[in-house]
C-alpha cells in the first residue's frame, strides 16, 4: 500500500529539491528511461527522482504530480532501508525525513530567492547605467548643437554635473 504525506513545504521546483535532497544525503538520481523496480509492480517512470532510500515496493521516489513533487513510498515502511553508496546511513521515518527534507528545501528556497533578488538589483544597476549614460550623451549632443562648450565633472554626491559655457 502506498501512502502520501502532506507537508507544510510544496516541492515545486526540480532542481532546489534536488539539491536539498543531496543536502541530506538522499542521493537523488533523475530518472532517463521507465523501469520496473526490483520485480515489484511499482514502476519507476522518466522524470522522476530517485532516492537512496527503499522499503517494501523499492526505490522511494518523488514523482511530479499536479505540479509539485511528492514522495511515493509505502506506507507501512515494511523492509525499509537506505542503500547509500557515500556513507552508513540509518532509515528515518518519512514524516521525519520529510520534515528535515523541508527545513532543508526551505533553505534552498531561501538562497535561491536571494540570487534572483540579487541578479534583479545587478540588472536594475546596469539598465541605470545605461540610461545615465544616454541621457548624458543627448544632453551634451544638445549643447553642442546649441553651440555650447562642454565641461564634465562629477560632485561631491558622485553625480555628473555638465557645465556649458558660451563665447559672445
């Protein structure tokens, strides 16, 4: 029989659950090609992520359905276990799991928002930039069709100050 927990965190997005899941030491492998797993009538399909914990029906993985990733494992955890290729790991409960897989998640979440936060600021920088900088040329473009001579410095505030001067 297989079970679905609901926690607090929807894992929807594929590669912050992956790294969250390596984070804890699940060792999550992306699955290529269908596969029956170990003579079990579970069958593990393309796309889903593998983990290197198991129980009765094999594999327990996560599987993308009704856009979040939710993990299918049974529900008894009968012949539960973790195969780790790194380490001697022990066999948490699910709920357990999935809280710390959370928490993990969460933290992942967290960098991953800051990063976009920050490419945000990067990009607002440089659009600034850009339009300082067109804004500088068509100013000093005008004065000089004015007939205007153009001096350039920057105060004391680091903004530019064009000063334009004329011979009469």
């Amino acid at each position: 029989m297989s079970a679905v927990i609901k926690t607090v965190t929807p894992f929807t997005n594929e590669s912050l659950l992956m790294k969250a899941l390596t984070d804890i030491g699940a060792e999550p492998e992306k699955v290529t090609v269908n596969i029956t797993d170990d003579g079990h009538s579970s069958i593990i399909q393309y796309g889903d992520i593998v983990t290197n914990r198991s129980d009765y029906y094999g594999c327990q993985i996560f599987r993308f359905i009704n856009d979040r990733w939710v993990l299918i494992h049974d529900e008894d955890e009968i012949d539960a276990r973790v195969s780790s290729k790194l380490a001697d790991k022990k066999y948490i409960s699910v709920s357990k799991f999935l809280a710390l897989l959370g928490d993990n998640y969460n933290v992942v979440y967290q960098q991953y928002l800051e990063q976009i936060a920050e490419q945000e600021r990067i990009t607002l920088e440089a659009e600034r930039k850009i339009r300082v900088e067109k804004t500088r040329q068509q100013a000093i473009a005008k004065a000089k069709a004015q007939g205007y001579a153009v001096k350039e410095s920057i105060n004391s505030q680091g903004q530019i100050q064009l000063v334009l001067t004329r011979m009469v």
